[in-house]
C-alpha cells in the first residue's frame, strides 16, 4: 500500500457559462424521456461526462453506465467486446465472456465516437436495437437485454452517412435528439472552475498538497485556446500539480504552448504583451481594470511579490501598486 487515496475519476460537469446551463436544461428533460441521444462535440470537449449525466439524472441511475470507446478497439476484437463470446468461440476464448451490451443491462450503454465502429458491426448493432435480442459470439442463445443507448460522435452522422461511412438505417435508428457540446474555447467562464475542480482530484489521486494557482497563471489558463479541450486542460493541471505540489503555480511554470502565444475570444492571434522576460496575452477585447490587474499579477509573480521592485519594473510609484491591490 503507498497511503495514496483513490478517488473516482468520474467528475461532475461544470456549469458557469451559459452555453453549457442551457445544454444542461437540454440534458435534464431527455434524462427522463426514453430518447435516444447523440452528443456531437470536439474530442475532449467532455461528452462523456454528458452521457453519464443523463444517466445519473434517468431512471435509470441505479443500473450500470458502460462505455466503449469505438475508436479504440481493433476491428478484430470489436464484436466480441461488444456482444461477449461463447468458451471456445476463437483461438484464445477459454472462457465464456460478457460484452458490454450484456453488461449494460437494466442502465446505460454509452457509445463513443459511434461512427468509426465497424461497417460490418453497425449492422449487428442495428439487429440488436431492433428487438433487443443477441447472441454471444461462438452462442447459439439470444439473449435480452433492456438498457438504454446513447451515442458520441466527433463528426456529425448525417456527414458520416453521404459520405459511406455511416449505414444511414442505423443513423435513423438512433439518432433521436441530438446534442452539440461546445469547445472548451467557447465557455471560457467553466476553466477556472474545471482548474480548480481538477486540481482537488489530481491532489487527491496522487497524495501531494494541492498547489496554489497564480492569479497571472489563471488568466493565462482562461485565455489559452485549448485545441485539445477538457483533457488537454485535464492534463496540464495534472502536469503543474506535480510539479508545483503545495506551491504557487507561475507563468513559467505552465507548458511552452501556453506561454508562446494565446488565441482571443474573438478568434484571431493577438500580438502578445511582454512584461519583462515573461510571457502574458493580453486580450484587446477585455476590460482595462483586467489588463492592469493580469499585468500587475504577473509582475509581482516575478518579483517574488515585492511591491516596491514591481512599481519600480513598471514605472510607477508604490502608492499605485498600493492603491490597486486595495481595490480588489
């Protein structure tokens, strides 16, 4: 034993921008309707999470939630991981196995990025949801099982469906309501909360103290693009946690990506703002009293919180720096 508390890594969704408490609304009233759902979304972009929250909020919570990942499984191994084989069904089958379809009896069966699952499998998958039957791999009993499906994709179906990829039966099997997930990049007023979210779990995980963000890190944090979402925001914490564990976490800290150069709410590259030798994005669009603020915060970070060499690096007076701090 190491002593390391193990905590569930499954997290609750964060909710503080408006994109993502109106999609929460969504969520709330197909939990309770026996619908199927589609989550479209950038990978990363959390719908995982979703799934599972409609899960959690069904009638349905008591039962299992079983994910599959269909981009992850190799073609060979996909019908028995989904349907489970007989002992003996295959070189290697030395004994009998459920799938996940049979594991999800009585909850939720969550397929990710449904549309890379083999041509082949969608039509076994489309018999299944049509009378609920199946039949192990190497099995000569159908088996009945009574859960509810709900599918994750990184590119729409119908796209999946003009372009061949996608059996266009099964499409219309399943499609029901389909839900856009926002990027991360979209709902800036989740990261800090996700920052924080994070940074509890992975302390935890780990058993380390929990590091402090730094107020100049956090702005930074907020304003980077994350073309990898959730997770890449997810892995950074982690990387910073470790690194930093039961410190303060500064600019420097963070990876080159962060620091070399963030992407504006409003899409388009801004030039960044050079405060010494570090690096810090000011946004054009945002408030004058939070430029001030972020420039101010990464100062004193570099001074080691000194208020007279900060004014002095700046070029204004003690009584300044003073005044402004006061004001927060």
């Amino acid at each position: 034993m190491t002593g390391k508390r193990q905590i569930d890594v499954v997290l609750e969704p964060v909710m503080q921008s408006s994109s993502m408490r109106q999609l929460d609304r969504l969520v709330r009233v197909l939990a309770a309707k026996e619908v199927g759902v589609t989550l479209v979304g950038e990978s990363g972009s959390g719908k995982e999470v979703l799934a599972r929250r409609v899960h959690d909020l069904s009638h349905r919570r008591t039962g299992p939630f079983v994910p599959i990942n269909c981009a992850a499984i190799p073609e060979p191994l996909f019908e028995s991981e989904l349907f489970g084989h007989e002992k003996g069904a295959f070189t290697g089958a030395s004994a009998r196995a459920r799938g996940k379809i049979e594991a999800s009896q009585g909850g939720t069966l969550f397929l990710d990025e449904i549309g890379d699952m083999p041509m082949a499998l969608q039509a076994k998958l489309l018999r299944f949801l049509e009378n609920r039957k199946f039949m192990r791999v190497g099995g000569t009993t159908k088996i009945n099982v009574d859960s509810r499906l709900i599918c994750a994709t990184l590119r729409p179906l119908d796209e999946e469906v003009r372009a061949g990829r996608f059996r266009a039966d099964l499409y219309y099997r399943i499609q029901g309501v389909s839900l856009k997930v926002p990027p991360l990049r979209d709902r800036r007023p989740d990261i800090a909360p996700l920052v924080h979210q994070f940074v509890a779990q992975i302390s935890a995980k780990h058993g380390i103290a929990a590091p402090k963000i730094g107020r100049a890190a956090m702005a930074v944090l907020r304003e980077y693009d994350w073309p990898g979402n959730v997770r890449e925001l997810r892995n950074v914490i982690e990387l910073v946690s470790l690194l930093r564990a039961g410190s303060q976490v500064r600019i420097r800290d963070l990876p080159p990506a962060l620091q070399e150069g963030i992407v504006s709410n409003g899409g388009r590259r801004v030039s960044p703002a050079w405060v010494s030798k570090d690096i810090i994005q000011v946004g054009l669009d945002r408030p004058l009293e939070d430029i001030i603020d972020q420039v101010l915060h990464a100062v004193l970070e570099l001074e080691g919180g000194n208020r007279s060499h900060a004014a002095h690096r700046l070029g204004i007076s003690l009584r300044t720096v003073q005044r402004h701090l006061a004001r927060q």
